[in-house]
C-alpha cells in the first residue's frame, strides 16, 4: 500500500493578485508562499518518505525543496503533475474572463471532462488521465511507501474527485489550500482511502 503526503503549492504572486487564473504559466512564490512551505516541512519532519515528486512548475518544485524535511536536492520533477492548462483564461481573474465568454465557463462548469478549459486548455479527463498514470507507477515503485507530492489546485482536486466516484463538474467541493496537507493510501487495487484533507 502506497501511502501519499498531498501538497498544493504555497501562495503565489498571482493567487495575492485578485486570483488570476495560473494554470501552466510559471508564476513564483511569494515570501508568505515560501513561509507556508516552512511551516510545512516542521509538520512533516518526523515523516520519512521514500521520495519527494514535484510539478517541473517553479511555485510547485520550490514548495517541494522548501517543504522536504530531510533531502530537498533529491526533489524529483514529474512532469504528469503540471497544472492544467487553462487556455485563454490564464493571467485574468474569473469575472474578467466569464463576461468576455460566458458560454466557454458554462461549458467547463457542466461537464470539464470534455470541454476545454479556456477554449484552447486541458480537459479534466486529460488531466484525470496523466496524474493517474503518475500514481500507478509511483504505486509500482514504492509498494509499501511513503511518498511526498508537490502539485497544484486543480491537478490535486481533478484526482481526488476521480478517486472518490466524485462528477468531475464538482472538483470545486473539494478544498486545497496553498500548502496544505491531504493524505491518502493507495491499495493494490488502486482504491483510496483518503484520511486527512486540506490540513495546515
């Protein structure tokens, strides 16, 4: 069984700027975002884990060196943990984006699985597809691990409701924090058991 220490990354400069819409853009930390990154390493420091995955996205890979209790040269990037893309919609806030056209948030708020987010983004499905197979092969090669996971808003809340039997269209219900800590196990089967969510 897998055992999976889940991070959002700490705050960054766009989520303090009216939150704009990161997706793959590669936007810093803020000093406060890197201060939760420290808060999180003293909470994980009696953790030992057998690797530490990281997004190759600067706020996420950085929260990853941060946040590593014992070796943060050994953070390992996974590209399948990238942020989705959010099209058109990256760098503008939700309201700004929604009134210039309303129908492409209508469709992404009915069914993200196949409409494309920001009209030229990911689907939830790819996003579902790439962190999945991310966690079949970290369930390979830590059968009886503890891992630690650096990744983003939407890449964690697309899985978690994928895991959970959850529509996709409510991804949202499931709250991550900038770094906060969920944790989950992963049977052999692949089924999880989610025990601590969104914990600071």
């Amino acid at each position: 069984m897998l055992t999976v220490y889940l991070l959002r990354h700490g705050e960054s400069v766009w989520n303090v700027d009216g939150n704009r819409y990161c997706g793959a853009t590669d936007v810093p930390l803020t000093e406060r975002g890197k201060e939760q990154a420290r808060q999180v390493r003293d909470l994980l420091k009696e953790v030992r884990f057998d690797a530490v995955y990281s997004s190759p996205l600067e706020r996420a890979y950085m929260t990853a060196q941060i946040a590593t209790p014992h070796d943060p040269a050994g953070v390992i990037i996974a590209q399948e943990l990238k942020e989705a893309s959010f099209g058109q919609w990256e760098g503008k806030r939700r309201e700004e984006f929604i009134a210039e056209n309303p129908a492409l948030w209508e469709a992404w708020e009915t069914d993200p699985g196949v409409a494309r987010a920001g009209g030229t983004g990911n689907t939830a499905m790819e996003i579902v597809s790439r962190v999945d197979d991310f966690f079949q092969r970290a369930a390979q090669k830590h059968p009886n691990g503890t891992i630690l996971v650096v990744a983003h808003n939407a890449v964690n809340r697309f899985y978690l409701a994928y895991k959970l039997g959850m529509p996709l269209k409510n991804y949202r219900r499931i709250v991550q924090l900038n770094s906060a800590i969920t944790r989950f196990t992963l049977n052999d089967q692949m089924e999880i058991a989610l025990d601590l969510l969104n914990y600071r």
